[in-house]
C-alpha cells in the first residue's frame, strides 16, 4: 500500500497545515483547490486516502464524493474519503456518509486526530 494523499481543499491556511503534518508522517500530498480538479486528480493519479472539504467554490464536497465513487476509475469505489468540514449541523455527518464519505472530521482540524484517522486507513510510511 503506498501513501498519497489528495486533499481537496479551497483554503490555503488549511492545505498549508495539512501538507506540513502529513508530510511529516512520510506522506505525499496532492492538492486541489476545488471540486472539479479534485474529481480529475483523483482519477489521473494512484490515490490511497482522499480528505474532502464539503464547501468547495465550484461543486460541493458531497457531489465530489458521489463523482469520484461513480468514476470509471474503478479503485476509486474503494478509496477512503475523509470529509474533513466546518458543517457542524445535525445531519450533516449523515449526508456525508451517504455521498460516499467514510469518515466525518470537523473543523478546526486537530492534527493529533488527523493524524490517527489517516493512519487507521493508511498507515505511515515513517513507522514501517
């Protein structure tokens, strides 16, 4: 199993501490800024976990999960996909999970728990 990581994210504060922190832990990181290039990235490279923010400039995160589970990229039904999101309404994990997400994270991102959810599905490459 490799370790890159697409993290779909229209904030650089937030990219910027996501990228530092994973890359910490040995991962490479891929970026994109929106919804559209995040659905592109995820079908054009070897991705093995995705981090989806839900509120995204051009489609929402939600759409994004359901496009990259129906792609003709057939791997991408079995990536994991943490949606990583501000919403912090009643009913909004569940819609997460209904669009394809597998875990639910909110923001502001603790790195400690990002970290461990990263890992529980793709283990560091620095503790191999």
């Amino acid at each position: 199993m490799g370790s890159n990581i697409l993290y779909i994210e229209d904030n650089p504060d937030n990219m910027m501490l996501v990228k530092r922190a994973l890359e910490s832990r040995g991962y490479t990181l891929f970026q994109a800024m929106n919804g559209f290039d995040g659905v592109a990235s995820a079908e054009r490279e070897e991705i093995d976990l995705i981090l989806l923010d839900i509120n995204l400039p051009d489609i929402d995160g939600y759409e994004v999960a359901r496009r990259i589970r129906s792609s003709s990229k057939h791997a991408l039904a079995y990536v994991p996909i943490i949606a990583v999101t501000a919403n912090a309404l009643k009913g909004d994990a569940e819609k997460a999970l209904s669009a394809g997400c597998d875990v639910y994270m909110s923001k502001p991102i603790n790195i400690r728990e990002l970290w461990a959810r990263v890992e529980a599905f793709v283990p560091s490459p620095k503790s191999k």
